[in-house]
C-alpha cells in the first residue's frame, strides 16, 4: 500500500494553485482532503506526476453569504459544512447529507469541492449538489474563471466539466425562494458505506400542494441524476402519501446503475422508487 | 487512629471472578509495543511479494531482469530459485489415510493455483523500492480454466485445480454412528421415519479480516535464526519450519511478540514466513515481510466454505430420529496446516445439544482455484451449528411446532449429564432449559412475540421476527489421545512454568501464546489466588521459544481450560516445594503446615508464619534449607485434558425486516452463555460481544466473493464488510455456571461462543419475520438485495453480482495484485 513515486507541491494562494498544476507535467492530480485520492494512489489505481496539495490554500475555504446565493469555498471540510450556520439556514439539505459520508475521521479532512470533483456517483454530495442547482467556479491558467452549473458539470463517471489546468474554487448555492423542505435518504448497509442508492429531496409546498420538487439520485448511473420524471409528476400534485407513491413510480425513469456486489440494476431501479418516496414524503414534511 | 476490621476484611479478596481491566491493554491499545512490524534491525532488508493476477495457470516464464536493475534492489527470487529447498507447506491434518495432498510451494514454480499465489520475490534496502519494483517484474501465463464451483467440481468432467491428480476431491471423510456404535442404522431410521427434511445451506466463505497484517522478520546469527512473527503458534511454527526448510530445531527460535488478533487466521505456517526464512538464510541479512491490507484479505488463509445437504428425521410428535449431514467443504487451492480438519472437526457438532438415536456425517473435500481455507473463529463449528439450528427451524415449521417447543423436547436435560451424544462425544455438565428461561427474560420475549402479531396483523411493511440458537460446543482444545485418534499430527496439552524471583515476584511461563485474548490478566488473578501473592507481583511471559520452550499456543478456546489449568498445576507443585522449605525454617512437620493467603502458619501456633514470597527470598539465598531438596521453589506442568470442555448457552435474536427494501435490522440480542468458572467476567464479556460482531457479521455482512475468472472482488473493507459498533445492537448478556469437571478452574472456554452461536439466531430471526410471506430461506449473508429478492421472486435471494462495488474505482484483484489496468489512469480529482 506505498503510492508510486510523484512530486508533490503544495501552494497558498489559487495563482500558486494554477501555476503548479501548470508546472506538473502530463498527468496532475489536485488533492484537496485526500480521502479518495490516497487511497486509490495506495492501491496504485492512479500514480500521479504531480499531486498539488490545495490544504494550504486558505482563501478557498470557507462559506459566505453573496445576496441570492451562498458560497462554498472548494476546501471547505465535510466537518465545517456541518457546523455552518449559512448552510443550516438555506441548504440544510447539504448538511444533512454531509452528515452521513463516510465518518468522523473523514470528515474533519475531506473537503465539499474534493468530494464534488471527484464526482464518484457512490458518493452523496454530486447528486445534492445537482438537486440544489449548484454552481461550480472554476479558474482556469492565467485566473480566467467560468462558471458550469451542476446540470453540466457532471460529465461521466469520476469525470466533470474541469478541463486540464483548470481548478474548482468554488461552488455557488442559490438560495430557495418559498417554502421549501429538504430530505436526504441514505441506503448502504454499514455505516461507513458509499450509498448503494440515495435520493436527495427538495420540495416547495404551496396551498397544500406540492408546487414544486427537486430529486437527485445517487449511484443510478455513471453520474448523479435528476429524477426529472418524477419532478414532472409531482409539480402539482397533491401533498399527499398516495401522490407522492405514485409520482415515485417513475423514479427510475432514465437511469441506468451498475450491477455489483450491492445490488443489480433492477434492485437499484426499485430502491431508487422507494426511497424517493421516502426522500419527498419527509422533505413535503408528511 | 484505631481500626476494627473482622477477620473477612482482612482475608484478601479472591482474584478469580474479579472483572479486572487487562493489565497488556495500555501498550496493546497504544500500539507502544513491539508488534512485529515495528521491529527494525541493523542491515534489515524488506521483502515484496510478487503475485499473481490470475486464478489457474501455467507459468511460461517469468523475466525478473528489469526488476533486478531498480534502485534499491538487492535481489529477486522465483520458485525456480527456491524450487529445491522450499518443500511444502505442511499438512498437519490428513483425515483418512487416503487424503490426497497436492502439496503448497511457498513460491509456485510451474503453475499457479489461486489469484495472489506468490510467483517472485523482491528484496530491497526499502520497502518502497521493493513495492516500487514488483510491477517490472514480467510473468507469462498460459491461462488454464479455473475451478470455482464445488457442485461442479465433482462432477466427472470437471476441470481440474491440480492436472497431476486424479480429481479435484482430496478426501472423503465419514463418521457413522452406527458403524462406531455410538447410535443406530442411520439409513434404517430414515426408512422409518414419518418426516424427513432435507434442505441444501450455503455457509459462505469468510476471510478472518485480523487487526494487524500478518509480519515476520528473521535474523540469522551464524547458523542460528531467529524469526519474529505475527503468529498465533509460535511453538508449532518451529517445529513446522524446521521440518519444511531443514534448519535444526535447535538453530531456529521463533517469537511472537504482541501480536494484534488472529481468529485462527494466524494459525498457519505462511508461505511468507517460509520465505523470509529462505531469503535471510540465502543472503546471511535480516529480513522483513509485511503484508498489505489488500495481500492479508486475498492471501491469508479464509475460513467456513461449505455447502450442506441436511437431512433430518423425526416423528409426528416431534421426536428427533435421525440426522445426516453431506458436506461438500471448499479447500481452496492447497492444503495449509488443518484446511482438511475443520469441517472434519464439524462432524462431531452437527448433533448439537438433541438426542439424535442415529447419524452419518459424510464430508468431501474440495480444491478450488482459490486461496486455501483454514481455522476461522470456531473451525467447523460454526457450519455445524448453523446447519443444526436452520434445519430444527425447518423441521418445527414442517410439524407445525413451536421452534423453542421441538428443541426443549429433544435436548439433553439437566439431569443427564454427563451425557454421551449419538457422535460419541461425552458432553460435561450444563442446564439448556436454565440457560433458554434466562434469555427468554432478558428480551422479553412475550413482548415481542406480540409486536409480531401486531405487525402481520396491520400488514406493516416492517415485520418482526425471533430467531433462537440453542447451541453447545466442544473447547478446550484437546485430549491429545483424542487428536491422535482422529490422525491430527500433534497433541493438545499445555505447558507452564512459575519461577519465584528473590523479591518474592513471580514469574508465570505460558506455552498458550496470547494474540489479545488477555491471558496476561487472567494468568495472573489464577496465580494470585493460588499462591496468594498480589497480583500486581505476577508477570507472565510467553511468545518465545527460548523464554517458553513447550507450548500448543493459542486456538480452540483452549487457552484458560488447558493452559490456565497448566498455570494453577505448576502453582499447586511452588506450594508443595515452598511447604518443605517452611516446615524447615519455621521448625514444624510440614503436616501442621497450613498455606493461606500467601502464608504457611503452624496450626496451633498463632503467630509462627512464613510468606511464600519470604520464602522465595530465602531459598535464593540458600543458606538454610532441608538437604533432601534443591535450593529451588520453581515449578513446571503439563496439562493434557482427558476430555473436551462444552460450553452452552441460549441466544436469542429479534430482527426488523423492511419488506420494501429488504434491509434486516437487529432490533434485540439477548444471550446466555455457560462457560463454567468465569475468572474475569469483563474478559468474559468482551469475548462474547467480539464473537457475536462476528458471528452476526456472517449472517449479515461478509462474504468473501470470486468473479467468473476467479478475481477476489471482496479485495478491500470496502466491498468486504466488516460491522463497526455503529452496525451493531446493543447486546444483552448473562451467564449460567455449570462448572466444568474437567479441570480444576471450571472453565470451559469462551473464545468461539459468541462466533458459533450467534450465526443462526440471526439468520431464524429473519426467516421467522418474512416466512409468512412465502420465505423459507435466504442465502447469508442476507444482502439487503437477497432479502428482497427472496420476499419478491422466491428461493433464497441467490447468488449477488461478483463485481466489486464502483465507488472509487472499484479496487479489485487484478489491481491490487500490481498489475495495471485502464482504472490506473482514472480521471477527476480526488
């Protein structure tokens, strides 16, 4: 379990990121908490040139308010999600996802961007980022910056929009209009499990209805996905335990997860319906 | 300050039954300690294995030259290089004449048998460089096909795991009970009977999963070596050693230092130790080896691996008839030290705690392209108490009884022990029914007997179920007379020695070599207690052949009932010595000598005493003590138990089942186990909570899983699923004490129970909650996908997809074997 040799830099500022990412040779690995990174360098399924160590680079952590939005700095740790009042207020849903990756241990070194980079569709924050609309920052050599939003940042499996050179700082969180309900459904077998399925829920009701829902899934294909059939089915539908089992239905609709130890396809297919009704029955507050 | 004490308060309080914290847990919990991986000596160099990628095949040729010019390298070995003097990994256990022994290079020459079977050896100045050039060593394999599947495998035209034998089967091993007359024509009682049922489980393969990756580190010093191994048989290893590498006895001391857990999966000569042992002898240099966690889990030895034809016999009125068992038992791809033994072993459990008239046990062994299969927590127990209490459920839903009802009805009572079983066994002394009233009150059965009503009655998609185990074991590993007779190569009994220092502080040297179990603790409160010393005076020393030179080690929840039964014998020898010495210095017959507390006083001679400890200070110096003895106190004893020991207990799961995702969900455990004497109930305690972890955890969580091409894609704790606490519920515990009259402690082991009997209760907990759905069984361990399945496509949930799960790369075999693959370039940031 010893890596293969690489070099290792390890900068301060974003400018200091780029430019060592840009120095690094052909294959560069940004390690932001090193929670996946470490260990699949261990097992040598990846032997970087060069791993940038971003922990140095304080500007990038944190949370702060930016008027209809909040943001995430890309190093900000699983741990400081956690205690964050901005997030507990207009994303609990974050939160409360954060709350079950992996444990404590992890959590106070792997970071909100990391995991988000990384885009492992096991992994629980790519699919609540992609409920909630996120915005991913990403700086790019000489400091130009664009910005993707989660729709299309999630490319394929481990893969996102960021192209070589380029680094994600940080991700914007729109904040929600109305009245809004949050729920994220875990299902994994032992506590510090990837999700075999999971769903995260956001639901704005409205005169008894259900005016609108948000569904990301976990694991239900290469990348998270938008479980955009049942969103349909739901946007005006009746608060109500039947409308909602019914909607969840078509939860599966569009997906296509893997077969593995955990579950074949099929199983996930109906894990995914069961727990978006789960996920909307408690986010609609039933 | 005047103090009144009567005399109870002066009398110190008996050790034996005080739940003393272990004295070894600070430095064992530190890790300040000499775990074998810490060790480092002058020159020391650091072995890499080379291991194969694939299952079966024949090796063509191996180009070691690439790896040989890398920095640090210092050489690099093929089985060709050791094929003249590496033997075979010895087979201590040929169960019938017949068996057939394919035999275990440590390196393979020709041909290789499992994934992550050794093909090279690197030795490097480092252990980076030596992981840095294990993948530029160039192995050629001619692929063959692999073995993988037991049904298949004893089929006429199966392939073959080894082309120069005959068949893929090593043994066939049968225990008839009429044939040895300890019960009636098996076939016959079938004939007769009203009912049979017959039913087909699988007890999965486990890997033993030990906290600490195996290690060793060999020192030569001219032609002696010295070889420090994670080990749990230190004594048995240098005998093994010797015998497969030619170095003398003599010239070869073997220590375990602290050794971090093992559960049987230390228990094996490894072909890394033979290795180091080769190496450091080739290049006269220390040498070391330790194992990744990825190496321990696809190349230590795994455990369990059965497949089970059960059929059982009974009348309508629910009186058991007969039982016969069918075991296909799954060797692997070699024999390692008892892989033949332990479902033979199984074969005098299978009865249990019932009064069966007649029973056969049939067992044939099996090699597989896999890594071989050997002593895992329990050792042939485990499969057979799991097949025992999954088919008495069967047999009570096939008479429509009460599952506790058609047990009470045919165990043993109280009243007849000792009780000779159907398989010949002489069971000691115990109380079932005590032992089932008690944990029927600790979970509050009638309670949740009704929440199950309830919950079939409302159709809640949650159903409750309540699984019983009703379990006896055979510890105390073992009357070697018995050993002898079931052609295992060795004995049983165990050695120890009290040495009482000047200061009067004793040391106690056990050949039961501790691997966390706490013998340290518990050695002392015996020898306390027996010669009334302190016991804070007492140090026990073990681990090393040149400190302890007898011992069988650790296994077999043997240690306190022939080990600790060792201790208080050489205790009871330093009294008898010291008594002489007393009658001598104090001027008394030694027959008005009486020893208490520590003390020899003359009876009717208030005041005249003498303290053991005094009397070790004296016979030190010498210069006054009787002529007709040595100026010495020590003591040495040998104990060889005449029987097994059998522990009992009732355990009793109440399991949540979602019928919509199939998720299981322990929602009660209560368990009351007879260990007989227990001489630290926090010991105790913590032994019966780590063997229900693992014993749940085959009902639920682990299962060692091959792909199609013989991959081991359980390869890491990410798809190999150990519980944490977070996983597990809260257990209730309690004891009843029947002591056991084999040894003078009482006890009769407590290091397996939890394992044994939890696996069943677990597994009936879940069938009793969904069988009113159409479940009659469900393959272990019970996957959320399993249950589900079962409850919505019938049969027992199946086989699971073999591929490892895709969360972080998915890091498998063919990986972690150092090879390369596309996933060695994934994309993203981590």
């Amino acid at each position: 379990m010893i890596p293969a040799p690489f070099a290792y830099a390890r900068p301060t500022t974003v400018d200091e990121a780029l430019q060592a990412i840009a120095d690094g040779g052909e294959d560069v690995k940004i390690m932001a908490g090193g929670q996946s990174l470490i260990p699949v360098m261990r097992l040598r399924l990846a032997a970087p040139e060069t791993v940038v160590d971003l922990s140095k680079v304080a500007e990038l952590r944190g949370v702060r308010d930016d008027g209809d939005a909040i943001v995430i700095g890309a190093m900000t740790t699983h741990h400081d999600v956690l205690v964050d009042p901005l997030i507990a207020q207009h994303a609990p849903l974050i939160a409360e996802a954060t709350e079950t990756v992996a444990d404590r241990q992890v959590r106070a070194r792997g970071t909100f961007g990391g995991a988000l980079a990384h885009a492992d569709p096991a992994g629980d924050l790519p699919a609540v980022a992609l409920a909630l609309d996120a915005e991913f920052v990403i700086a790019g050599p000489g400091g130009a910056r664009r910005t993707v939003p989660a729709a299309d940042f999630f490319v394929d499996y481990l893969t996102t929009a960021l192209e070589e050179g380029e680094l994600l700082v940080e991700i914007r969180v729109p904040k929600l209009a109305g009245e809004w309900g949050m729920h994220y459904e875990k299902f994994n077998r032992v506590a510090q499990a990837w999700s075999i399925v999971a769903v995260a829920a956001a639901v704005r009701r409205e005169d008894g209805q259900i005016a609108e829902a948000r569904i990301g899934l976990t694991n239900m294909g290469p990348t998270p996905l938008r479980a955009r059939a049942a969103e349909a089915a739901l946007a005006g539908a009746a608060a109500s335990a039947d409308a909602i089992a019914a909607a969840a239905q078509s939860a599966a609709e569009g997906t296509s997860p893997s077969s593995d130890l955990n579950g074949q396809a099929d199983y996930r297919r109906h894990l995914a319906q069961v727990l978006t009704r789960r996920a909307v029955t408690a986010a609609a507050g039933l | 300050m005047t103090v009144t004490e009567d005399a109870a308060d002066l009398a110190p309080a008996k050790e034996v039954g005080k739940a003393r914290r272990r004295k070894e847990d600070a430095r064992l919990i530190t890790g300040r300690t000499t775990w074998t991986d810490n060790m480092v000596l002058p020159g020391m160099l650091h072995i890499a294995v080379v291991r194969s990628p694939v299952a079966h095949a024949k090796i063509t040729n191996v180009d070691v030259s690439a790896a040989k010019q890398a920095p640090g390298i210092i050489a690099v070995y093929t089985g060709a290089d050791f094929a003249e003097e590496q033997g075979s990994i010895p087979c201590a256990w040929p169960v019938t004449p017949d068996m057939v022994n394919p035999g275990h290079p440590s390196i393979a020459v020709e041909e290789v048998n499992h994934v992550g079977e050794a093909v090279a050896v690197i030795v490097a100045r480092s252990r980076t460089a030596a992981a840095d050039a294990l993948e530029l060593v160039d192995v050629d394999y001619d692929l063959l096909p692999p073995v993988l599947d037991m049904e298949e495998a004893v089929k006429g035209e199966a392939d073959l795991c080894h082309d120069h034998i005959e068949s893929n089967t090593a043994y066939h091993f049968v225990f008839d009970a009429g044939e040895a007359g300890t019960g009636a024509d098996t076939e016959q009682a079938f004939a007769d009977a009203d009912v049979v049922v017959s039913r087909r489980f699988v007890n999965q393969r486990l890997i033993p999963a030990f906290m600490e990756p195996r290690s060793v580190v060999v020192q030569p010093q001219g032609d002696n070596f010295t070889m420090w191994s994670a080990t749990q048989i230190p004594h048995v290893l240098r005998v093994m050693l010797a015998m497969v590498t030619g170095i003398p006895e003599h010239k070869l001391r073997v220590i375990a230092p602290d050794v971090g857990g093992g559960f049987g999966g230390k228990l094996q000569v490894n072909p890394e130790e033979v290795i180091a042992l080769l190496v450091a002898r080739r290049l006269g240099k220390p040498v070391k080896w330790t194992e990744t966690r990825s190496e321990s889990l696809m190349t230590a030895h795994h455990g369990r691996d059965q497949i089970q034809y059960i059929d059982v016999a009974a009348d309508r009125e629910g009186n058991v008839k007969a039982l016969r068992v069918r075991l296909l038992a799954d060797m692997g791809a070699y024999l390692r030290l008892i892989t033949p033994g332990v479902p033979a072993l199984g074969a005098f459990m299978f009865p249990a705690i019932y009064k069966f008239p007649a029973y056969r046990f049939e067992c044939d062994g099996i090699f597989t392209n896999k890594v071989p299969t050997d002593a895992y927590r329990g050792a042939g127990r485990p499969e057979a108490t799991f097949a025992i209490e999954r088919i008495m459920d069967e047999l009570a839903v096939e008479l429509g009884m009460d599952p506790l009802e058609l047990r009470r009805r045919n165990w043993i009572q109280a009243q007849e022990f000792p009780f000779t079983t159907v398989a010949g066994l002489e069971y000691d002394s115990g109380d079932y029914d005590a032992a089932t009233q008690q944990a029927l009150e600790l979970i509050g059965y009638d309670e949740l007997r009704a929440e199950q009503r309830r919950r079939r009655e409302s159709n809640d998609p949650v159903q409750l179920g309540i699984g019983f185990s009703t379990f006896t074991e055979m510890c105390g590993l073992a009357p070697s007379r018995v050993l002898g007779s079931l052609s295992y190569g060795a004995g049983g009994w165990e050695a120890a020695s009290i040495r009482m220092l000047p200061t009067g502080k004793v040391e106690v040297v056990t050949g039961s070599t501790p691997h966390g179990q706490g013998h340290e603790t518990a050695w002392s409160q015996l020898v306390a207690d027996q010669l009334g010393v302190p016991f804070e005076d007492v140090e026990v020393l073990h681990g090393d052949t040149a400190v302890s030179p007898r011992g069988m080690d650790t296994y077999g929840s043997r240690s306190l009932v022939v080990g600790g039964t060792a201790v208080v014998k050489a205790a009871e020898k330093v009294v008898a010595k010291a008594r002489k010495v007393a009658a001598h210095l104090l001027e008394a017959s030694e027959d008005d000598l009486e020893f208490a507390d520590g003390k020899f006083s003359v009876r009717g001679t208030p005041g005249t005493s003498m303290g053991i400890q005094e009397i070790a200070l004296a016979v030190f110096a010498a210069h006054n003590y009787p002529e007709d003895v040595e100026p010495s106190i020590d003591a040495d004893a040998t104990f060889d138990p005449v029987n097994f020991s059998f522990p009992h207990g009732t355990h009793i799961c109440a399991m949540e089942v979602d019928t919509e995702t199939g998720m299981v969900k322990i929602r009660k455990y209560a368990c009351v186990d007879d260990v007989g004497t227990i001489v630290n109930p926090l010991i105790v305690e913590g032994q019966i909570h780590g063997g229900l972890a693992q014993g749940i955890a085959q009902a639920l969580y682990e299962e060692a899983v091959y792909d199609a091409d013989g991959n081991l894609t359980t390869g890491t704790f990410v798809d190999y699923l150990v519980p944490s606490a977070a996983d597990l519920p809260h257990f209730d515990t309690g004891n009843t004490v029947h002591a056991a009259p084999g040894n003078p402690i009482g006890a009769k082991g407590v290091g397996e129970a939890g394992c044994i009997a939890s696996t069943p209760a677990v597994v009936n907990a879940a069938l009793d909650a969904v069988r009113h759905l159409g479940v009659s069984d469900i393959r272990m361990p019970l996957t959320p996908e399993r249950v589900w399945r079962a409850l919505h496509e019938g049969g027992d949930g199946g086989a699971r997809a073999t591929a490892g799960t895709n969360a972080y790369g998915g890091a498998q075999t063919e990986t972690t074997a150092g090879v390369s693959t596309p996933q060695s370039s994934l994309g993203g940031d981590r």
